[in-house]
C-alpha cells in the first residue's frame, strides 16, 4: 500500500509530507483548495507525463517520492529484480522536474527510465476519476480479472501448459520443415560435397601426422643426397678424370720405383706409409658410405604421395573454410544431412501428426476454461448489476462479453476475448466502459466492479477522484458504504464532496488554500475527531456552519462509526 507520500515545491505545494495507513482516507476542502493537487503529484511520480509550470514560482525544481510497501509476494518487487534493483521492503519512487520541463526519476535512490516508473506505478496504483481511469477501463485487464473472480487456477494452468506443448511442438516442426527445404534446395550440392569428401576420407589428426611425414621423408632425402655427392667426391666423374684411391696408388708406385722390393725405402718410406694409410681409410670411408647410403629410407615417390595427401586436405579444407582437423566433422555432418532427406518426410509426418493432437489437446482444455468463464461472467454480472440501483445506476446494464478469438490471437489464457461493456440507458447497446459512460457513471461503474473484485485485485491501493460527482444524500452514502467494502481489501483513497462519503473515512485530510508571503499555498491537514465533526458540518452547512449542521455530521457520524 501507499505508506507516505511527500511533496516538494510542486503547484501550490511548497513542502507537505503524509502518511497514509491502510484502509479507506478521505480527502475534503473547498472546490480550489489543490485536492487535485495531491493526486497530480502522485501521478507525477508514478511515471505520468509533466505538464508545463508544475515547478512552484521561486523554486529551481520540484520533486515527489512516494514510499509503498507490497506484499513479499508482489508483482512489483519481480519487476525490480528482473532489473537488478534492489527489492528492499519499502518501494520508494522519486520524480524530480525541473524549471526547464526534464524530469529524473528514481526507485530506491537508484536511476530509472521514465517508462519503468511508469510500469511500477500500474502494479502499485490505480486511479478511477473523471478524467482519469485506468485498470478497469482496459480491456487487456478483464480477462485476468474474471478469471480471478471465478475460474479454477488448476484449469487456468492446464489451459497454459496444453498452449506451451502445442507452442513447442509448432516451433519444432517449423524448425524441421525449414531445415528439410533447405536440405532440398541443397541436395546435388550435398551429394557431390559427400562424395568428394567420401574419396578423400579425411581422418582426425591427419593433417599432424601428414605434417611430421613429410618433414621426415625431406630431411631423409637431403641426407641420401648428402651422401650420394661425398660418394662422387671420393669416385670419379668420367674415365678420364681419375679418383681419389686412382690418384693415391698412382703417388705410391712412383716413390716405390725408389725402394726396390725388400729394400729400406729410405727418406721415402714415411710418405709411402701415410700414402698407405690414406688408401686405407679412403677405402673405409667408401664403404661406410656406400652402406649408409645402402641403409638410406629416402623414398621420392612416398614422399610425393604424402605432399599430395597433405596438399588435397588443405585445398579441400579451404574449399568448405574449415581447418583440416574438422573435415572429418563436417564429412558427418553433410552426410547425416544428405541421409536426412530419405528420413524426414516420415519424420514430418509424425511431427504434424503431434502437432494436430497437441492443438486439439488445447482445443478441448479451452473449451472446459470457456465453460467456466461463462459461468464466472453471469456471476460477476449479477454481482455487479446487484450494486448499480444504490449508486444510481439503475437503468446501467453490465455485460461481461465472450466471445472466440481468431486462431491467429490464441494465447496461453485461452481462445477468448473477454471485455466488460457496459449499456446506461435502456435500448442501448453495451459498449466499451471508458465510451459509453460519462465520468460520474464510470466512476461509480468501476466502484461497483471493484467491489465484486475487490478480493482478486493485485493492485493494492485504488484511488477515486470525485466518484460522488453529481450525487448525493441516499446515492451518496450507498458510494461511501462501498469504498469502506472495498477498503476492508484494499487501500482506498477517495477525494470527494460528499459529507455522507467523507463520513466513512477511517482517516480524514483536509486540504486547504492558505496565504503565505502574499502567496496562495495549500495546506493538508490530518483532522482529529473535532476538526473532523467540524468539517463534515462545513460540507452539509456551507460557509457558515450551524448548530444543525454539526448535529447532523454527529449523525453521520454516528451511523457510520
């Protein structure tokens, strides 16, 4: 409910802070004094649009915070969490405009857009006046409201449950269905996209090992030719270039010629030693190379058919602009889509055959909530026509209409359309609420729904403004007795003209004109018991309060307490 609301320079409003508690307030003064006023602020910072020189003269800016405190439970406190702000166990709401028209506002000292207050202030207020109605008025409202007056929430969350099924199963075959044309649309390219994946066949980590083969197979290439050109080095080219061994023995028969056979070779003999020992280990070197070479896995022609692997993954990979290592990934992939289109057309088929249940499924749960629903729309009617005489609405005919939607605008409430019409003169025909009635009967039309509903609003605190506009003596105090019904479940604040209204405040605030600095300010007053007898005589009498007025607010009074 709404626990205080305080004003800061707004209007005729210099400084005013109120604390409200639950149950019915009533607002009086003289026409003028800024009752208005009061309801202007509130919605100010509920979101509404500022007018223009809402900022009282002298001041820089004016500013309105208004604190609630709603039930744990409450959709207001979801809507805060579903933003990140903290759900503290006070909402507080803060709307400042400046002298220039920008406003800022604010939930628990936290910045918010316009729109979010404006969203907020719906869960926490509902305003009926005669130029201001919300809530009942709006037919996206009524549904939610008749079913709440008298349809079972376990045939409501079956209703939900069937439209979810239905949903999902509809998203599922428009999904398959999209997928099978596309598939469709694609099929030769699949087919050639397989098969060249299919011939080359790529396998996981290929690429790796691909990689490091080549590698070995270069590098042993490199080495057999190494070896083959140190081979060539130590043999000769031709015939007539002679080789290393060639020229080696040719060196030692000429120094032999100089040693006769068994003879001291003399000075020589070192050189045909080291000539000796150099045929010797040229020999050697010879044959570990020419074993080495002999050992050599240098194979050209395997390493031409790994380059050629290696080099038609790549191009493959690069045709599709995937790596190499998901080849064999995307070869699943278009081939499981490829074997899709022999297999969805019965899978189609089952899924449309699902779809036909779920709706009929639907169907059936729908018709049981519309059975109901009916059967909730004559009660709600008679409860309401029940109030309409005493609020001088005798002639006024309420209908609460059904009626089946398109297939295209079903939901998860159910194939309805529900709306509240409302006829006030004999052989007219109902319509809208907020179009047929003028603004004393709507108010007076919404008081009497609101207290057949009291019990299911989810909003907790109803504002009227002037709901006894045109009325008065027995009308006027049938008003007042049901803003105290209403009231026994909700917060009710009524601003209003009628004594016999006033009279059944639980709290009573005066708001009045005073003159301040040769300036007009308003002034709210909580009354006591005295000032309030006082002021309930002032309403019955006039200007000048009588001796008989007084006796007839203790009356009032009296009947009322």
């Amino acid at each position: 409910m709404l626990c205080n609301l305080s004003i800061r320079d707004f209007l005729l409003i210099e400084r005013l802070d109120i604390a409200f508690g639950a149950g019915l307030t009533v607002l009086t003064g003289e026409t003028g004094a800024g009752k208005s006023i009061l309801l202007d602020s509130l919605g100010l910072a509920l979101g509404d649009r500022p007018g223009n020189g809402l900022v009282r003269p002298g001041a820089e800016q004016a500013s309105v915070t208004a604190g609630f405190s709603p039930t744990p439970g409450h959709p207001a406190r979801a809507l805060l969490a579903e933003r990140g702000l903290e759900a503290e166990d006070q909402i507080v709401v803060r709307r400042v405009l400046a002298n220039d028209g920008r406003s800022r506002a604010f939930v628990n000292d936290q910045a918010v857009a316009v729109g979010l207050l404006r969203r907020l202030g719906a869960l926490l207020v509902e305003v009926q006046g005669q130029h201001a109605q919300m809530g009942l008025a709006d037919p996206a409202s009524h549904g939610s409201l008749l079913d709440a007056f008298g349809v079972s929430p376990a045939l409501r969350d079956a209703v939900v449950r069937a439209w979810q099924e239905w949903r999902q199963l509809r998203d599922q075959l428009e999904t398959a269905r999209a997928a099978t044309a596309a598939a469709e649309r694609d099929r030769d390219w699949l087919h050639h996209a397989v098969a060249e994946l299919a011939k080359i066949a790529p396998q996981q980590g290929e690429e790796e090992r691909l990689a490091a083969e080549r590698l070995r197979l270069q590098q042993n290439e490199r080495y057999a030719e190494a070896i083959a050109a140190a081979l060539a080095e130590l043999t000769p080219r031709d015939r007539r270039t002679p080789g290393c061994g060639a020229s080696l023995r040719a060196a030692a028969r000429l120094l032999q010629r100089f040693a006769p056979a068994g003879q001291d070779a003399g000075p020589l003999a070192p050189a045909l030693a080291a000539l000796e020992r150099a045929q010797e280990a040229l020999e050697e070197a010879e044959d570990v190379l020419g074993r080495l070479g002999a050992d050599s896995d240098a194979d050209p022609k395997q390493l031409e058919r790994a380059e050629e692997r290696l080099f038609a993954l790549r191009s493959l990979a690069r045709k599709h602009g995937v790596s190499v290592e998901e080849l064999p990934v995307l070869f699943d992939n278009l081939s499981a889509r490829l074997a899709a289109l022999d297999t969805n057309a019965s899978e189609l088929s089952v899924l449309e055959q699902r779809v036909i249940e779920a709706r009929a499924g639907f169907v059936s749960a729908c018709q049981v909530l519309s059975a109901q629903r009916r059967a909730a729309a004559e009660r709600l009617q008679n409860a309401v026509s029940r109030e309409l005489p005493a609020l001088r609405l005798e002639k006024a005919r309420f209908v609460v209409e059904l009626a089946e939607q398109p297939e295209a605008n079903w939901s998860a409430g159910g194939t309805d359309a529900i709306r509240f019409l409302v006829a006030t003169n004999p052989g007219q025909s109902p319509g809208p609420l907020d179009r047929v009635a003028s603004g004393g009967e709507l108010s007076r039309l919404m008081l009497a729904l609101k207290v057949a509903l009291a019990g299911e609003s989810a909003v907790p605190t109803l504002v009227f403004d002037e709901v006894d506009s045109g009325i008065g003596g027995a009308t006027a105090a049938a008003v007042g007795e049901r803003l105290a019904r209403v009231a026994r479940a909700l917060q009710v604040l009524v601003v209003t003209h009628s004594p016999q209204v006033a009279a059944y405040g639980r709290a009573h605030f005066r708001v009045s004109k005073q003159i301040r600095c040769v300036r007009a300010v308003t002034v709210v007053e909580l009354l006591d018991s005295a000032s309030r007898r006082e002021e309930i005589a002032r309403m019955l009498a006039g200007e000048i309060v009588t001796e008989a007025a007084r006796g007839a607010a203790d009356d009032l009074l009296g009947v009322m307490a």
